[in-house]
C-alpha cells in the first residue's frame, strides 16, 4: 500500500455516532488508533433539529479519534474505512470516498466496510459503485447487531458472565460480514476483525445487510407496536391495565417494550429510513407488499417529528425516559395534531 507509514493501523470511522464513538473507544483500547472526518457530513434534510456537527466533532474528541481535513486524507491514512451513519446517508457517504479516491493515487487501497442498516439491493448497488470506480475499493457488506461497544461494569470483569466468547473488559455487538473480501490480506487485519467481532456469514455481498433487515424487522417493528400500543392506552386510560395484562400473561414482552421505547426519542428520525430500506427488502427478496414497514416508518416519523420527543438527544435526555412519558408526550403531540386538523 501507498498510504503512509502505519506503525499503528489507523481505522477511518464515518461517523462519529453513538455506535461510531462506541466503535472507535473500542479500537483504541485495543492499540488501534482512529480518525474521522467531520467536515463531510451531510446536514439532515427531513429531520433537521438532529444535523449537529457540534455534536459530533465533541463526541470525536471525547474518545480520542483523531479529526481529519478530508476524506482524501482519510482515505491516505487509513486502509480500512467503516462507515456507521444513519441509513439515509448510506450512499452518499460511500459516494464520497468513492469520489476521494478517485481524485487521489492510483495506487491507494482502502477497505470500505458498511456496517449500515441498509437493504440488499442497497448494498449492492454500493459494491457496485465502487467496483466502478477509478480505483476499486475493497468492500465489505456488514451490521451492527446491538448496542454500542462498552466497558464492562466491575462486577463482571472477573466472570465475564455476559459473553464468554467477548474479551473479559468489553460487551462488543455482533458484526456479521459478507462478500468476497476480508480483512485478513491486511497488516493486524485479522487483529482488527477480532476486536469488532467480524464474522463472515456468506461469500454474496447482500447476506449480511439482509440478516441486518430481518433482524431489525423483529426489534424495531415491536418497538413502534409497543410505542403505538402504549400511546393509545394513554389516550384511553388503561395504561395501567394493559402493563397488569402484559405482566401476568406476556411479561417477557412487557419487560422488552419498557426497555426498548424510552430508547426511540433520540434515534426515531434514523429508524425511518431504516424501516423504508427494510420494506424493500421484505419486497424485493420475501416477496411482501410494502405497506406494513412503511406504516412502521411512520411511527418513527412521528416521534422525530413531535415537538417534545424530536428534541431528545442521546446523553441529553429530558423526556421519554420510562414507557410512560413516551405515550404521555406522543398522546399529547398527535392530539396538538388532531386539533390543528380539524
């Protein structure tokens, strides 16, 4: 490779996300270093209370993550770049180191990895882009199944009680890979695929984003049942009623759906995307009509949208804590709508 002295595998990181920031505290703690460019993100269109370049470049600083003044730069220093933005800007982020490399050396070579919640024919199309490109990329159909990367907590260091296939002193989520690439043909690439818990399910680029999609299908579509649910039992009164119900004969569903909806506040706007991307893999590969995710969209376009709940930020949380308030404020919000519609 033409791409500088190494003496450490630098690790390009778009962008700097929860997951992203998850993902490089992870690698460095594992002797990577890691760098980033915030200068490219593309400001959000639909949902525009969440384009915070601010943001991200603080939470870049926070986990060490080297800031740099380009994507060509990035693209110089780093042989294995991982993208981890909202699904809406899958393309475009890739069409941007497409673009970099292609305007630098011929002789880089860099390893794209999308690890986005992103459909097969995305991906694919994705691949296929580069495949075109000036100089071809390396790539990589990947997800992210899970939360962030986290230190363990003291308590299950010494048993590593959650994961015993994990490292002893951090939860990682499950990074299914496929394709006809790996990182192996890299210096410490084997090493790098270790640490973010690689595995390759399929040599056909599509299997990966397509195990992501039917995975977020199940989690996320109960979710926005769960936010929908719990919303009109507000309106109606019987929140109470419902949770005794649910407890005596789904309690395991209760338990999912009051940890998993105080969650959506801050992340509904990328989700809406994801559940479009998920109804055209439901189409195109299951053969299903479209309607049921695209109405799942709506949910989360609903809460992005609201005017309390569109607010909430990830470590700055103020409403939609607890199941509760999610349908508080969301029997609020769509009633303010009613209203205004009548």
């Amino acid at each position: 490779m033409s791409c500088g002295d190494r003496k450490a595998t630098k690790v390009g990181i778009l962008s700097m996300g929860d997951m992203g920031a998850g993902i490089a505290k992870l690698l460095i703690a594992h002797g990577f270093s890691v760098a980033t460019n915030c200068r490219g993100r593309r400001r959000a269109i639909t949902f525009p209370a969440f384009a915070r370049s601010q943001d991200t470049i603080d939470r870049a600083k926070a986990a060490n993550v080297e800031l740099l003044p380009s994507d060509l730069e990035l693209a110089k220093q780093c042989p294995v770049i991982l993208s981890v933005v909202p699904p809406r800007d899958a393309e475009a982020t890739a069409q941007r180191i497409a673009d970099a490399i292609s305007g630098g050396s011929s002789s880089l070579s860099v390893f794209f990895v999308d690890l986005n919640a992103v459909s097969p024919s995305t991906s694919k199309g994705i691949a296929e882009m580069f495949r075109r490109a000036r100089v071809p990329v390396p790539f990589i159909d990947g997800c992210i199944l899970g939360a962030p990367p986290r230190q363990r907590l003291a308590a299950n260091s010494a048993t590593g009680s959650e994961n015993s296939d994990e490292e002893p002193d951090w939860i990682r989520p499950n990074m299914p890979i496929s394709g006809p690439h790996a990182l192996s043909s890299l210096e410490n690439g084997e090493k790098l695929a270790k640490v973010l818990n690689f595995r390759s399910i399929s040599p056909d680029i599509g299997a990966a984003s397509g195990l992501k999609m039917c995975f977020a299908a199940m989690t996320k579509g109960f979710t926005a049942l769960a936010t929908q649910a719990f919303t009109t039992a507000h309106r109606l009164g019987v929140t109470d009623e419902l949770k005794r119900e649910m407890r005596e004969i789904f309690p395991n569903h209760l338990t999912a759906a009051e940890r998993s909806v105080p969650n959506v506040p801050p992340k509904a706007y990328r989700w809406v995307k994801e559940m479009e991307e998920i109804s055209d893999t439901m189409h195109e590969q299951g053969g299903w009509t479209k309607e049921l995710f695209h109405g799942i969209a709506g949910v989360y376009k609903a809460v992005a949208e609201d005017a309390v709940l569109g607010k909430e930020r990830i470590g700055k949380r103020v409403r939609g804590k607890s199941i509760e308030d999610v349908a508080a404020a969301m029997g609020e919000g769509l009633e303010r709508k009613r209203k205004k519609t009548e």
